[in-house]
C-alpha cells in the first residue's frame, strides 16, 4: 500500500472532462506516490473552501482515484452537495489540496477465480483503475466481467471510464432496464467461482454482499462515508464490523471483505 | 521559541487537542520517519482514556457545520488496561523517536475512578503529565463534572494526590462561569488548565422536503447516533478568545488555549490572551501537518 506523504500538498487542476452528469477531474501530482487501486484522497479547492451553501464546504471530501495515469491523478465527481459541487466547478489552473493515498485497496483474485467488477453511479470510480491494473499487471487472467448501474443516461456516461461493461439503467434508457445486482445473480448463477470487487450506493453493497454470502463468493466491497479527517483521526467514519465494534472506513477500508460486515449500513454522511 | 510549561521544556508552544490525532493510524498513513521529521506537536495529548474500553457512539458521528464540524464520537479507547497493556508502547516509542513528551487524557464518571486511572498511568515512566476531561456527568447528579466550581474542585482536591506529574484540568465551555471552574481547577490543586472543549451542538436529520408549515412533523429525529454533539472549527475562535481571557484574568497557573486555531495568527491571539500553550485541533483533520506549518510560523 502506498503510503501518503505527511501533510496534505497543493496540486494544480490540469483538466475537467465532462461525462454526463460527471466531471472527471484532473490534476497532475508529480511527487505523489501512485496510488494502489481502491485508495482514495481527501480533496479541497484551494480557493473558495467555504462561504457556500450554510457557508460550507469546511473539511475535505474524500474521493476514490479513478485513475492514475504518468503523474496525474484523476477523481469522478457527481455534484450532491456544497463540497463536491465546489470541486466540479474546478478549471483547469486553479489548485486544488490533495492529502492521499489513503486506505486499503482491491486485492487480486486468488485460487483461479474470475473478476467480477461491479459499480454504481459514481462508484464506479475506483473499479476503472482496478481494471487498468488487471489489465496491465494481470494480463493472462481472463478478462473481467463489467457490470455498471446508473439511474439515467446521462449518469450512464460515466461507462466509458471502463472496457467491455454490461450497462443497467432505472429507467432503461441506456442498456438494460434493470438493477445491476440483477445481473450478478445471472453470472453468478451461471458460474459462482468468481470473485467480487463492488463499489456504489449502501442498498447496492448490502444487495452484493447478500448475494454472494449466499454462494460463498468472496467479496471486496469499497465503502463510503462521511470523513473528517481520512487517516484514522476523528474516528467519525465508522462502520458496525460483524461480531461488535466498528471498522474505520479510512483505515480498516475503503476496501472491506464483506465477511467482515454484518450488513452494509446507510452512508454515514450528510449530503457532501 | 522554546517554553517552559509546567516544568517540562518545551521545542515550541504547538500541541494537539485531545482526540484529534491517532498516533499510531497516522504513522500507518505516512510512515514513521516522515511524521517525525516534522512532527507538528512539541507534546503529544493522547485520546481520553477511559477505566473500561467503549466502542464509541453509533453513527452518524460526524455533522459539517457553518464553518465548523459537529461530532458525537463517544470517546472510543480500549480502556485502561488496553491502552497501558497495547497502546503506550507504541505511542511512547514513537514519541521518543519524535522527541514529544506525553500527556495523557484520562476521564472518569467519580474522582475514585479517576484517582484509580491516574494511579495506574503514574507508574508509567513514558507519561510525562496528565490532562483531565471534566466533561463527563457526574454519576449522582447528572451534572456535568466540570461545569459546577464546587464539584471540580472537590473532585480536583481529591484525585491530585493521585500522581506527582503535572495535572492539566480540561474546563468545559458548556458552563455559566467558566472563570469560575478554572479557579476551583487551580484552588484543586490543578498545575494549568485548558480550553475550550467543543461546545454542545445538535443537527436535525433532514426532514421530508417542501412541506408546508402546518403539515411539518415535529418529530424529526436527531442527525447525530449520539444526538447531541461538539461544536469545534473556526466557528467557535472567537468564543475560545473570550474564554481564555477570562480565564487568564482570574487565575495564575497557565493555560493551553484552543478553539478553531488554523494559522499562526490565531495562535498568537490565544497567546496574547494569556495562554502559554496553544492546540491545534480540528485543523489536524484538514491538514495533519498543521502545527507544524503553525509552529514555523510562530518560531
């Protein structure tokens, strides 16, 4: 696991990709170690933190890397509050504060299982570099296997970040008119020795981990929750872990095995 | 700018507020030499410790603020025993690398239960000094300890005996007189005292949207597992200010002054307040190396 440097570091915004109803924002970070797939990064703009909507944003906003390519780090965003939406209106040349990488990432399937990777909405995010990697260093595993749910088409755009998926929509305009898990059982059913890697809203992960609980499918699930801090201070983030107590989202996660959950809870988090 | 603070000499005048900086997860994240070679604090005050572990509170923990954070974290710590048994020597042998001495912050609902906390941590020659939390209900009255001058310094008076090392009273801004309780922390026998504590704070969860008036719920529920939590961040400098100059006006022993500290001139208003110490806290989350960009441009 990379580690982070101490401290977080000013980062210039070299581009904004339009997907949809995504921005893919990137930055390039020279000194930055590359981050292994699943970690994430706590993001703020450098100007303009703040004074928003209940005068927010006021602490960073953690953010999966969906990408990292030569030096430049790249992160999907969808506007869903005063952070996220200050972090989409970012142009290019304008800096942004980067602490990360932080937390644990996707490890490689073991025993001859195939990748299944799993996505929602803005979920998909770290499972693009967690292709890339499959792709780059794994190249004799069999390809993985795709599956992406968005809630509409233009949520839909943000497919392109991955090769080869099979697409879901709420309301069927782009793909199949279905819930993704659909789909997991489908493959599932059809060959259960498989391995899940899974990212997206809370009902989707406790719908995976259920399903693959069931088939005794291990499953990688990448967590999200409301941060203060990412690296294990503020014990905000927390989790219920199975058996009592709690799992730090930062520290113990993002990238969880769902054996270690009871169910997969609610985000912790207000509208970031 | 080396100071002198309760007999220990200190590098600079930057230490951490209580919970807001895991040791050890941060060593994790960055890496042992790279935290040392700007360690921000000039001593270290670890998470309160409690007799028996906690969990901690169910989430939501955490609230964004204006300007501020709300949390309900509950004090999670593994207990006494944990925390002497599998957590001090790492902390210590990290601190020795990074040459900070520690305080340790201890909480007890009776001042038997923090005398027994403060008796066994005293054995321990890596625990340089105390901090204690009053934040804590008093068990008989519900009250919170520090919040009464006559129950602080009954309970002060009575754990002080417990330890020789320096006993640093935590006040609670959540009080009618707070010059008041840091006079009965000092009459105790506190060796400083320090503040401000977050200030209690309360969210709502979000309620169904655009109802009108009449038809509202009036039972929303709570944002926080905990329902109520602290208010900390740039939202309460000011009221920190007013606190540590009443404070420093009524006492003699020093003070660690603190509240919604991020750059080096609001340490300095602290320190031209009366406090001889400041910690940074809240800011930790946003930035770790904080204090120490504080502490450069302090020196």
């Amino acid at each position: 696991m990379a580690l982070a440097p101490f401290g977080r570091r000013l980062l210039r915004v070299s581009g904004v990709d339009e997907l949809g109803a995504y921005r893919l924002l990137r930055a390039g970070d020279p000194d930055g170690p590359a981050p292994a797939p699943g970690q994430f990064a706590m993001l703020a703009a450098a100007e303009r933190w703040g004074g928003g909507e209940d005068e927010r944003p006021y602490l960073p906003r953690a953010c999966s890397y969906a990408r990292w390519r030569d030096g430049e780090a790249h992160f999907l965003l969808e506007d869903v509050g005063p952070g996220t939406r200050r972090l989409c209106e970012l142009r290019p040349g304008e800096s942004l504060w980067v602490l990360g990488p932080l937390g644990t990432r996707f490890n490689a399937p073991a025993d001859g299982r195939r990748a299944i990777l799993l996505g929602g909405g803005v979920g998909i995010a770290p499972l693009a570099i967690w292709q890339d990697t499959l792709l780059e260093e794994l190249p004799s595993a069999s390809p993985a296997t795709v599956l992406l749910g968005f809630r509409d088409a233009s949520r839909a755009a943000g497919a392109e970040l991955l090769r080869d998926p099979q697409i879901t929509t709420d309301d069927g305009s782009v793909g199949q008119r279905a819930l993704v898990t659909e789909l997991l059982a489908a493959e599932l059913t059809r060959d259960s020795h498989a391995v899940l890697y899974a990212c997206g809203p809370a009902p989707m992960l406790e719908a995976v981990r259920v399903l693959c609980a069931e088939r005794a499918v291990p499953a990688q699930l990448a967590l999200e929750s409301g941060m203060a801090c990412g690296f294990g201070a503020c014990y905000g983030c927390v989790v219920p872990r199975r058996g009592g107590g709690f799992l730090r989202v930062c520290v113990d996660g993002p990238v969880v095995d769902a054996a270690e959950l009871e169910r997969v809870d609610q985000h912790a988090g207000a509208p970031a | 700018m080396s100071v002198s603070f309760c007999g220990l000499e200190l590098a600079h005048p930057v230490i951490n507020a209580s919970g807001t900086f895991d040791l050890l997860a941060a060593r994790d994240a960055f890496g042992a030499s790279a935290l040392c070679a700007e360690f921000p604090f000039a001593a270290f005050v670890s998470k309160t410790i409690t007799l028996q572990p906690r969990v901690g509170n169910p989430p939501p923990r955490l609230f964004e603020a204006p300007a501020g954070l709300i949390n309900s974290i509950g004090l999670p710590n593994k207990g006494l025993e944990g925390y002497l048994t599998h957590e001090l020597p790492g902390i210590a042998a990290l601190l020795g690398e990074c040459r900070s001495p520690l305080i340790t912050n201890v909480m007890g609902s009776t001042a038997g239960e923090i005398a027994l906390l403060l008796e066994r941590c005293d054995e321990r020659e890596e625990i340089a000094a105390f901090e204690l939390n009053v934040s804590c209900p008093n068990v008989e009255t519900g009250l919170d300890i520090g919040a009464d001058p006559v129950a602080l310094e009954r309970v002060v008076r009575t754990v002080r005996t417990a330890t020789r090392k320096p006993l640093i009273v935590k006040l609670t801004p959540n009080a009618a007189d707070v010059a008041a309780c840091a006079r009965a922390a000092e009459f105790g026998g506190a060796d400083a005292v320090s503040l401000i504590n977050t200030l209690r704070a309360m969210a709502l969860a979000p309620g169904p949207p655009d109802l009108a008036f009449a038809a509202r719920s009036t039972a929303r529920a709570a944002w926080l597992g905990g329902r109520t939590g602290g208010l900390s961040g740039p939202a309460i400098r000011t009221v920190a200010l007013a606190q540590v100059a009443a404070v420093a006006a009524s006492i003699s022993i020093p003070i660690v002054g603190m509240g919604g500290v991020q750059r080096a001139n609001h340490a300095r208003d602290l320190l031209d307040a009366g406090a001889t110490l400041i910690a940074v806290g809240t800011e930790n989350f946003r930035d770790p190396a904080a204090g120490a960009r504080i502490a450069r441009a302090l020196a």
